[in-house]
C-alpha cells in the first residue's frame, strides 16, 4: 500500500474532511479478503490523522469488492474523502477506485 495522501483533516463549511489517496498493486488487491492483508491495510491506517484513521480503515475496508472490480493488471488507484458532520460519527464521502 503506497500512501500519497492522508489528511490532516480539513474544515469545509460545517463538516470535517479527510481526504485519503493510496494504491494497492496486484498482489495487494489479490489479497484483499485475506484476514493478514486487511490487519496489514488497518495497521497503516489507524494511526494517522486522529479519530479518522481507524475509522478509515473500517470504512475503506467495506470497498473490498470495488477494489478487486476496479483492479487493472497493475493494482488499483483509490481517492477517498471521510466525511463527520458535527458529531456525527465519521462515513464515506466520495469513493474513486480506478485501474493501474
């Protein structure tokens, strides 16, 4: 997993956004429903840009299947956006998975 962007979360009007941009090559996108490779994507994720790391991870993670769909013959391309309003637990914005 190559991380080009993960936050610092940013004000925008009443909500907090979280933009997330990373890429999984092929053997990573193969082994996305693997117990091991989704602890691996949890452990990069969950400790940065607080509360939304964790929360990404369990997010992002649900979009197991638009990965694998969404995989070329070099991995895959994702830019996501978590989203809280006020105190409203942390969800998915925007979702982009696109081939390499």
């Amino acid at each position: 997993m190559n991380i080009s962007k993960f936050g610092p979360p940013e004000i925008n009007g009443p909500n907090l956004d979280c933009d997330i941009y990373f890429t999984l090559n092929k053997p990573e996108v193969d082994g996305l429903s693997s117990p091991t490779t989704q602890a691996a994507i949890t452990a990069v994720l969950a400790p940065g840009a607080p509360p939304f790391g964790a929360i990404a991870a369990a997010i992002i993670l649900s979009y197991i299947d638009t990965m694998k769909q969404k995989s070329g013959p070099n991995g895959v391309s994702v830019k996501c956006t978590v989203r809280q309003v006020g105190g409203v637990a942390p969800q998915m914005k925007e979702f982009i998975a696109e081939p390499l």
